[in-house]
C-alpha cells in the first residue's frame, strides 16, 4: 500500500456539522485507572488508535482482561493491586509518552523488574523527567546512557510519598506522580505548573484522597494512598486536538463555517480557542455541559475576513501544547507578525515540533525566525504556494502529517505527504473526515 498522499488541489468552502473521535487523553486514563477498579468498567465512544490500543496491550500484560462489544469497551479491574507482576515482562508504549509515563506510576510497587520500550519516536524523547520523582518513591530504575527508553523499573513494596515540584508544565509527569502517590504511604505534595488536569478531574469523580488548591501559576496537590478504586463507566467526549485540524482549516478558507459536537473543552485544554479569538475569529460554544467533572459543548467556527497577527502569551502554552503546529498556519496567513515564545516543551514531542512548524511554513515562502525555544512567523495574507513540497522522515509524528494535509487543503501547491499511517496513532478516521468535508451534500 502506498504510504503516502498527494494533494495537489485546495479543498472548496464547506458549511458541515461533524463529529472526530474520542479524546486520546482521557481514553489512555480511562483504561489505566478501569485497569485498578474493583470489577467491570465501560466506556463508549473510547478512543479506537494505536495509542489507545497500546494502553489495553499494557494492561493486558497485567494481567487484566479486556473486551469489546457493541461498540463499548470493558475492562475487568482486579483492584488497585490487582496487576500481575510476571518476571521478565516487556511492555511496548509504542509511540505514546503519556502510555509509557502514566504507566510507570502504576509499576511503582511492581514485583519484578520491567521493561518499558517504545518506537523510535518514542525512544528519542526524556525518561529521566519521570524516572527522577519516581525515585524518590524507592523504585529502582535502569536507564539506557542517553537517559531514555528502553528502561526497567523495579518497584518496592513500601514507598515513601514525596515532595516533588513540577516545573515544566508536564501533565503526564504530574499524573505518574499522583498515581505513584496513591499507591504509596503518606502524602504525597505535589507543586505543579498548570498543565491538563484530567487525572485530577477523574480522581475526584472516583472520589479518591487527593486535594488541590489551585494558585494562580500553579496547582497544589496532596494525594493519599488510594483503599480501593470504585469502577468507573465513561462516555468518552471528543478531543479538541483533533477538532482543532478541522477548526483551523475553516479558519484557513473562506465562506466556511464547521460544527464539531460533543468535544471536550476542558479550560486545561482550549488555549487554541483561546489562541484563536485573539487573532479574530470567531468560535462559539454551543451546548455547554458538564460531564463528570468535565467541561463538553459543540464547537462553531466560521471563517474570518482578516486573520490578525498574535504575541502568544506564554501562559496559553501548556493550553495550547498539542496545537501549535496547526495554530503556525494560521499565523502564517495573519496580516503580520507573530510571536510564540518559551516553546522548548514543543521540541520534546513525537518529533522536534518546533523544527518541522517552520520547515512547513518555510516550504510554502513563509519566513520564519527559530531559536531552541521560539518562533516569529511573518504572516502573508495573500500566500499562494503553487511549487512541489515534499514531507517526509519526521519520524512518523501525526501531528505534522496532518497539519500538512491542512496546509495543501487551504494554501494549496504540490504536496506529496509521506507516512499516512501516522494518524492511526490518535486519529485513524482524519482522512475520512476530509472526504467528507470535500462531498457537497
Ligand atoms: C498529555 C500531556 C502532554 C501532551 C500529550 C498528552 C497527557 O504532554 O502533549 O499529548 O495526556 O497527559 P506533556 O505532559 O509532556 O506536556
């Protein structure tokens, strides 16, 4: 099969209502915390992606049964100790940090020593940003030299809870650490920058010990260890990372407008809403509701006369962090200059994130000045690439295959987009979503 694609025509203006799939994050922490409850847990609408799938293979290993029926998915938990510790056991994270580091957190006490590998991607991208709290706790860890996958972890029985300060804005370091937090003695303090909160969320709908006071840069967290998990039945929202490609190409064209239903806009999350109304669009949240603890509402845009150039503050980032690359191509249409600044976190992702924004940008005649940690985008609001551009070894990340799909569909030009595989990671049905988007019904 030809792993590539080629688009060589702009997509016409469209007014449609879709729906994308379910959100990665909270559908990798649905089947890790339903892997620990007390018997049978369901989920509709989970997220059905190699990354998700990953997460159910981990557990698997665990020994924890899963199934799949009508459309639901079920998973047996066998209680917060309920895992089965086999000796020389390799779990695969493939290409997913928030699989691998999530789930070190829950190996903490584990019996035997594992082994945690992943693909290349993955195995390019900081361990030691976990390994280092998760230490503190008395797990013992084997890093490769280079400080990155493939590990082993080897828990202990009795762990001391710890202090940790979490300064990157990292919510799968803040998460490992609650979950290491719940299955260890005393109470665990944890001061995190503001990052996605959807283990928090879910902890106190399961209503288990841990306690937050939320200061104005940062949280404060206290987790205690954690008697039993109840259960937990979860219709899975939308992701808005996989809307934002959607929400963005109407941004893009003309005359268009898109509804996205049912997306999850937890205020952790939406910093491209944010990002975008700053810059002039206009996006309204339709059906505002609260599922769970979280925030989930229909998404309208439509699409701006002028796209205005943005100084992106730099508290949206961690809001934002998914988005950027998406979020560059509209400053490259804006009327002006743009700044994005602070960004070295977009480098540790997939793939250097940073790099491949301006690469794309730079391949359809947008300058762009890059350090290790910023980007300015000079913005042409009368783009019009018409050469070949070809995309390809960005080791696979399927944010850059599908912000590029997004860049032929609105700037137009030649393209030839190689490693279309890359979307099954966590969004297999994107593809699909464009035909219909080019179908006039
Ligand atoms: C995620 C956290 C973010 C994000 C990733 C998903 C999560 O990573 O980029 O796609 O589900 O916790 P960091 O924790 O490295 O910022």
């Amino acid at each position: 099969m030809l792993n590539f694609i080629s688009i060589n025509k702009k997509i016409r203006n469209f007014k449609k209502t879709i729906t994308v799939s379910g959100d990665k994050s909270l559908s990798i922490r649905w089947v890790l915390f339903s892997s620990l409850a007390n018997g049978k847990s369901k989920a509709k609408n989970l997220l059905i992606s190699d990354d998700t799938l990953a997460a159910i293979q981990a557990i698997k290993k665990l020994g924890i049964k899963t199934n799949y029926k009508n459309k639901e998915y079920i998973i047996y938990g066998k209680g917060i100790n309920g895992y089965n510790y086999k000796k020389n056991l390799v779990i695969n994270a493939q290409n997913s940090g928030t699989l691998g580091r999530l789930l070190l957190g829950l190996l903490i006490n584990s019996k035997h020593a594992i082994k945690l590998i992943g693909d290349r991607s993955l195995s390019k991208r900081d361990f030691k940003r976990i390994s280092d709290p998760l230490s503190k706790f008395g797990a013992k860890f084997k890093l490769n030299n280079e400080k990155k996958l493939p590990l082993t972890i080897k828990g202990v029985s009795n762990l001391n809870s710890i202090k940790y300060f979490e300064n990157r804005g990292s919510a799968q370091c803040k998460s490992s650490v609650i979950f290491a937090g719940m299955r260890s003695n005393g109470t665990t303090y944890i001061r995190a920058k503001k990052s996605r909160n959807h283990t928090e969320l879910l902890c106190k709908y399961l209503k288990l010990p841990i306690f937050i006071k939320k200061k104005k840069n940062y949280d404060e967290i206290k987790v205690r260890k954690a008697k039993s998990i109840k259960p937990l039945n979860y219709n899975i929202p939308s992701d808005i990372s996989s809307s934002a490609f959607f929400i963005i190409l109407t941004v893009l064209l003309n005359k268009s407008e898109i509804t996205i239903k049912n997306v999850n806009v937890n205020p952790t999350r939406t910093g491209v809403i944010t990002i975008l109304r700053k810059m002039g669009v206009k996006i309204i949240l339709k059906n505002l509701k609260t599922y769970k603890g979280e925030k989930v509402s229909d998404i309208y845009v439509k699409s701006p006369k002028i796209i205005k150039p943005i100084n992106c503050p730099t508290r949206l980032n961690s809001e934002a962090i998914d988005e950027f690359l998406i979020i560059f191509l509209v400053a490259a249409k804006a009327n002006g200059i743009s700044y994005f600044k602070n960004l070295a976190e977009l480098n540790q992702k997939e793939s250097p994130r940073l790099k491949w924004g301006a690469y794309i940008l730079n391949q359809i005649g947008i300058k762009t000045d890059t350090t290790k940690n910023s980007i300015k985008i000079y913005g042409n609001p009368k783009l019009n690439p018409k050469k070949k551009i070809i995309i390809k070894n960005y080791l696979k990340d399927h944010r850059v295959f599908m912000t590029s799909v997004i860049a032929a569909l609105s700037f137009g030009g030649k393209w030839k987009i190689y490693d279309k595989d890359s979307i099954k990671t966590s969004f297999p049905n994107f593809l699909k979503i464009i035909n219909k988007l080019k179908k006039n019904d």
